[in-house]
C-alpha cells in the first residue's frame, strides 16, 4: 500500500530549484524517509544511485581520500548498478551520518557540482552530529523535516472525496453532518494507528489490532535499542525514564514537566542533555511557557517552564499501554489522559504549519492557554478540548487581558467563528493556517 506524502511535492520543488543545494533529509526513525527518496527517484529521475554508508562500510575509504568531487563520483560509481549522469540521476546518501567525509563532501557538491542532485538522510542524525563532533556544511546544503503521516495525508488515502470537499473550503460555516461524521470515524481511526507509515499500513490493510499493537511497540522497542546505541552511557538511563515518564506527563492536569515524575529527588542539570537528546531524534515538541504573548515569543520563554510532548499520538498511546479498546469504547476512566492524547494531536498538526514553535502561557492558578501559535502580525491563542464540552475559563481570561483579535478552540463542536471566537474541529487542525487565512 503508498501512502501519498506531502513532502514529496516540496522534493519536487527541490528537483525543480535553480538555486538548489544538497539537502539533508531530517526526521525520526522509521518515518520513511528512505521511501520517500527512492520515491522521488520513481517520479523524477531516469536513475536513482543510492549508496548506504551503514550497509557499506568500504564506501567512507572514497571520501577520505579526496574532496575532488569527480574523483568521489568516478569512485561511487564502481558500487553503482546504474549511471551517475547530472539532471538525470538522483544520488541519495543514506545512512550517512556513518560518515563524515561524506556529510562534509555535501560542501563542494554545492561548490564545484550543483548540477547533480543529492539527497542525504540518516538515522538519528542531530544526535549523532553531536556524539560524533560532526559538521553540517552550513549554508551549503538545505535541511528538510520529515514527519509522520499526517491526518491530513491519512484521509486523501481513506476517503477522497471527504478530502477534496475539505480542501475546498473557502468561508467558515458549519461542515454538513455527514462530512463530519466522516470526519470523525477517520479521525479515530488515525489517533489509533498514529502517523508512523508501517502502524498506518497495518490499520488501512486490515490485519487487526493485535497487529498494530505489535507494530507500535516495535518500533518503541527500537527506539530503546538506539537509546543504548546512540546515547553516551551515563545518559542512557536519563533518557529512557524521560521517554517512560511521558504518559505520566500528560496525564497530570497540570502537564507541565516535572522532574519528580522522572525520578524522585531528580534535578534539571542531570536531565537537560537526556532531554536535549530526545528532541535532536525528533521524538518529542518541547513547548516552552511565556511570561507574557509578545513578538517574538521565545523572547519570553521561561527555559524552566515547559511542556513535553511525543512527535507521534499512535506512539504515545502505546507507550501509555492504553489498548484500543480503552480509547474507543468512552470509558470514564478515560478522562484526563484523553484530554493530553488531543493536546498532543493538535500539537502535531500545528507545528508544521507555522515557521515559529508553539508556546502556552499560565497566569498563576487562574489560567492556562494550551498553545500560542505565532503568524507573521499575531499571536493567537488556542486550547484544545476532547469532546463538545468546552466549559472552561482560560480563553476568556485570556481575551480579558491581551484582547487577540482571533482565538481558537479546537474541540469536537463543528466549524464555527463568532466575535473572534474560532471553534476548529480536532481533525481539521491540519487545516488550521488555511483556516485562519480564509477570516
């Protein structure tokens, strides 16, 4: 089964570009951004010669010996089944944080060969950038985010038509009943499956859910296997009970972090590089809090004050050990937890939509606004409720103070806006900057 991801529109942009340099693909593990390449080999290119610095270890002897890029190229070309010709070939460096000198050789490929197009990407690559004291040729190449699937991507396969009838939203009214009824059915289905590419092909193929459980926890069991791999050995512990204490986290009604649920008696100078760590494999949003919504906002943060969220809502539900069953079934034991599972939904579809991070903002005991989302003139505040019931302070205290001209309510109330009060559906957030831009 192929699931048609965005990030191949914004490759072919890159295929496309005059100006193009080298680019690294980002992201963490089991994301697909392997696929994603030899996809845009398929699509674009006559060939596409990939070379995988961990599967072939003889490959790193090439670029210690020289930076001349043609001599590189004339040398790859004896562990190609396929023609390296400029325009024509796609060259996709995998794995390649095995190899400095070839991270480094994305430099004269900028400088001396522009004309041939390289795509890089590697298994957790910030950390090991840092681990190894490796160099990221900056200004020469281009990085771009590779994410999981996205609702958005997951409903184009599921229901076409739902999706077109979205996409063509072009003024804020209510959505028909039967489109969000749709909507919703869908919605739930994703929030089981989460984004990662093999859980969603698991879901849509049918193959039960003793299967996506197996799926999922394999792939949490991989990570914990990096964790020990990747990590420096006094870190390794840090980073797993950090990773362990998420649902915690979240479950609290106060979400944001605290050390104590890590470890008793833990502290914040043990845990920052644990935590620095997680975030440079792409596995979870730190969401600072601000003093106060002004431009920019990371001029307010407050660097001790946070939030802590998975890059995955598939991921975190199974790493709470929350079965389907549980989730679906409306039991009033699932509460608390159900409200995080949203926030960290709606997190996941903010984020890429806007240049700036997300940010939230408490004043004392009185309120709390789950997210700021900074555009290019505004901070606009939004909070996030798992079911119709919005009942809640926080927003109108909010509005009292900083008077925003819009506010956001994601919620499962339908499309609605009123006196700069926006109510977007939970499983139309990936449609939130469209939204907002059709006010």
């Amino acid at each position: 089964m192929k699931i048609q991801r965005d990030i191949i529109q914004r490759l072919k942009q890159w295929h496309v570009s005059k100006n193009r340099k080298p680019l690294i693909l980002k992201g963490a593990r089991q994301t697909g951004k392997t696929w994603v390449m030899r996809e845009l080999g398929k699509e674009c290119f006559d060939f596409t010669a990939e070379f995988n610095f961990d599967r072939t270890t003889e490959l790193a002897e090439i670029f210690e010996k020289t930076k001349d890029v043609k001599r590189i190229l004339n040398d790859l070309a004896l562990f190609s089944n396929v023609p390296v010709i400029p325009g024509k070939t796609l060259i996709i460096f995998d794995e390649i944080q095995e190899c400095n000198g070839a991270l480094n050789s994305l430099k004269y490929f900028c400088e001396d060969a522009p004309e041939y197009h390289i795509i890089a990407a590697g298994s957790l690559l910030g950390v090991s950038i840092k681990k190894k004291k490796m160099s990221v040729p900056v200004g020469k190449v281009e990085i771009l985010n590779m994410r999981p699937v996205s609702f958005k991507e997951f409903l184009h396969h599921t229901d076409e038509k739902i999706f077109g009838f979205i996409e063509e939203i072009s003024q804020i009214d209510p959505l028909p009943a039967i489109v969000f009824n749709r909507l919703h059915e869908e919605y739930r289905r994703y929030q089981l499956s989460g984004g990662m590419p093999e859980a969603v092909v698991s879901l849509l193929d049918n193959r039960g859910m003793t299967r996506l459980e197996d799926v999922l926890q394999n792939i949490l069991n991989l990570y914990t296997l990096d964790f020990s791999k990747y990590a420096d050995a006094v870190q390794i512990a840090r980073i797993n009970s950090i990773w362990n204490s998420l649902p915690s986290q979240l479950a609290k009604e106060n979400r944001k972090f605290i050390y104590k649920v890590v470890k008793t008696g833990a502290r914040a100078r043990e845990y920052e590089d644990a935590l620095l760590w997680l975030e440079e494999a792409g596995l979870v949003y730190r969401v600072y809090n601000v003093s106060k919504p002004g431009i920019p906002l990371s001029a307010y943060r407050d660097v001790s004050a946070f939030k802590l969220y998975a890059f995955d809502c598939g991921i975190l539900r199974r790493l709470a050990k929350l079965s389907p069953e549980i989730m679906l079934s409306g039991h009033l034991g699932f509460t608390e937890f159900k409200g995080a599972l949203a926030e960290n939904a709606v997190l996941q579809s903010i984020e890429p939509q806007f240049d700036e991070k997300s940010f939230y903002w408490t004043s004392g005991n009185k309120a709390e606004i789950d997210f700021l989302i900074q555009t290019a003139t505004q901070i606009i505040p939004a909070e996030v409720k798992s079911e119709k019931r919005v009942s809640g302070k926080s927003l109108a205290v909010y509005n009292k103070k900083f008077g925003p001209e819009i506010r956001i309510r994601f919620s499962l109330n339908n499309l609605h806006h009123e006196n700069g009060l926006l109510n977007i559906p939970v499983f139309l957030a990936d449609w939130t900057k469209r939204i907002i831009n059709i006010l």
